[in-house]
C-alpha cells in the first residue's frame, strides 16, 4: 500500500485545485480551509444593546460533533451570544421538541443539525418564526430554504466521496489495477450525505477509468464497534478485495481495528475515510489510514452561527450562495499533508 502514496500527491492537490462545488471550493488550499471559519466568517454581529441567545441541537454526540460543537460555542463567546446546546440522540421526536422549547423559551435563532433529512420541513415548522441555521446535514429539499429565515451550512458531501475515489484510483493505478474490488462502509442508511458520499466515490473511481465491483456494500451507522466487527466477519470469509471506502473515519479505524484483532499487523490494501478528525490523522500519520477528506466541523459550527445571528439581524449571511446555502470547503487529506490537521 504504502508504495503508491508518493506517487498520489501531486495529481491529488492538482485535482483539489480544480475539482469545486458549485465555484465555492476552486482554488481553496489546506490552509485556505482551516482559515476559513477564524478570518473569513466572522460576519456582522447584531447590535451590542441586544444579547442574542442561539439555541443549538445536534443530532447526536460523536467525536465530529464534539467539534462542531466546540466551533459553535468558541464563536459564540467571541461574538457575546448565549447558547444552549442540545443533543437529540437521533431522535426526531426529541428534536422537534428541543426547538419548540427554544422557540417558546425566547432564543432569537436556532441551528439545527437535522436527525432526517428528509423532514427538515417538520423542524422548520417546529420553530415557528425564529430564524434557523441548518448545519452539517443538507436538507433533500433545498426549496424549504428561503435565505432570510432559513439558510443551510456546511460542505459538499458528494465531494467528499468524489476525493476519495481520486485518491483510491491513482494509488490503485499507480500499481497495475484495472479493477476496484471496494469494500464499502456506509453510514445509516437513508441519509441523503451516506448516499451522496458512496456515489462520489463511485463516481470518481469509473471517471479514472477503473472498472467497480463490490465485494462488500453494507451500513456500520458511523459507528468505529460496528465496522470492526462486520469487517472481522468480512475478513473470515476469505473474500478478495482491494480497498476499503468508509463514509467516515470512525468506521475506517474500526476497520484498521479489525486487522489488528485478526493478527494482521498493517492494512493489506488502502483504507480511506472521511472527516480528517484527530484521531483519523493520526491514523494517516500512523500509516495505517491511506488517507481522507477533512470536514471543518468546527468552521461548520463558527459558521452556523454567524449565519444564523445575521438572519436574527435581518441580514444575508455572508457566503451565502443563490441557493440560500453557506459552503465550507474540503480538502483531501494523505500523509503528504496530514500535519497541517493535526492539533
């Protein structure tokens, strides 16, 4: 595996520079990204006389949403806001009762990571008429934004597949392969991000010219105990295969565990995820991760923020597309750059 990961680089960055989402992302280095929710979000803060209270619920609490949280709370402190911070457990019924309680408690906006999608609706409707920032998860029916109540932040997730399956396909190429025989790890299914990630990296791997078989399709619901166990099963079954797509990095170290409690000391084939947390860096570092897409959790918190202060104040959040949406960047992540994400 580790053969091919110098050859990877230079067409990887090449292909970051010119792989966009919808022009927000052309030209945006490692760097660019991590800046991005310190310098280019701080937006205009709603007038000093005003303490304006955000309340925020999360979908559920995992090592991502640690820091997207932490990203919500350090803007907030930096702005002056009240938050409250609520965790749903994946729950819609909880959700929808969290915001109607913030709704009814006097928060003047909410961000909102959706438990469903597909029923962002419901939660919209359940705030009433305080503005809403949605965050990390895209709604399936972008109609229900109208950017001056309701706006959504966060990244690309067909991208985050699609730089997956660029790096996969050089490292694969690099070594002789015609052929992808994937091992596919995907989040809970029905999630319009699980279905967008798996399809980018599909996508990715047949435009590199790679025919794609897989040898393995099944969900670990984001969870690092349920990709270790299903890929111990997997690897009992003596079935070939020549990588491993995660949809992200919980279930791709959970996969690196799995080797490890099979007696296999390294990865036999590349094993990619996404998020770039510190714990799949260091993976990466370790060389036991072959690489992954950093998710700026804490800028799609700072930024969620931001967005939905400036509905409070009557303003377009800054960003803000024509399809009411507020992109942050991604950026592939291999050993070649990996230090610049470590903490």
């Amino acid at each position: 595996m580790k053969k091919a990961l110098s050859s990877v680089l230079a067409a990887l960055m090449l292909s970051t520079v010119l792989f966009g989402c919808n022009g927000a992302q052309d030209g945006a280095t490692a760097q660019d990204t991590k800046q991005d929710a310190g310098a280019s979000s701080e937006g205009t803060a709603p007038a000093a006389d005003k303490k304006v209270k955000i309340g925020i619920t999360l979908a559920t609490q995992n090592e991502f949403n640690t820091v997207l949280q932490n990203g919500c709370e350090d803007r907030a402190k930096q702005n002056g806001y009240t938050i409250d911070v609520q965790i749903a457990n994946e729950d819609m019924s909880t959700q929808i009762s969290q915001i109607r309680t913030f709704a009814s408690s006097g928060c003047d906006a909410i961000v909102i990571q959706a438990v469903l999608n597909d029923s962002v609706g419901e939660l919209l409707d359940a705030a009433g008429d305080v503005p809403v920032a949605l965050v990390n998860r895209m709604p399936t029916d972008l109609s229900v934004l109208d950017g001056q109540s309701s706006v959504y932040v966060g990244s690309n997730e067909h991208d985050f597949g699609y730089y997956q399956g660029q790096y996969l396909a050089e490292m694969l190429k690099a070594d002789g392969v015609s052929e992808a025989k994937v091992c596919l790890f995907r989040g809970p299914l029905g999630q319009d991000s699980v279905r967008l990630r798996s399809e980018g990296a599909d996508e990715a791997l047949k435009d590199a010219g790679l025919a794609v078989t897989y040898v393995f399709d099944d969900t670990a619901e984001w969870d690092r105990a349920k990709a270790m166990d299903k890929m111990v099963q997997f690897i009992g079954t003596g079935k070939e295969y020549n990588c491993v797509v995660c949809n992200n990095d919980e279930m791709a170290l959970g996969v690196i565990e799995a080797y490890v409690s099979s007696g296999i000391s390294e990865p036999p084939v590349p094993v990619c995820g996404i998020d770039a947390t510190e714990n799949g860096c260091q993976a990466i570092k370790a060389g036991t991760l072959a690489c992954s897409v950093f998710q700026d959790a804490a800028g799609q918190g700072a930024m969620a923020v931001d967005a939905a202060a400036a509905l409070f104040s009557g303003e377009k959040p800054e960003g803000m597309s024509d399809d009411n949406i507020v992109w942050v960047p991604v950026v592939a992540v291999s050993p070649d750059n990996v230090d610049e994400f470590i903490q």
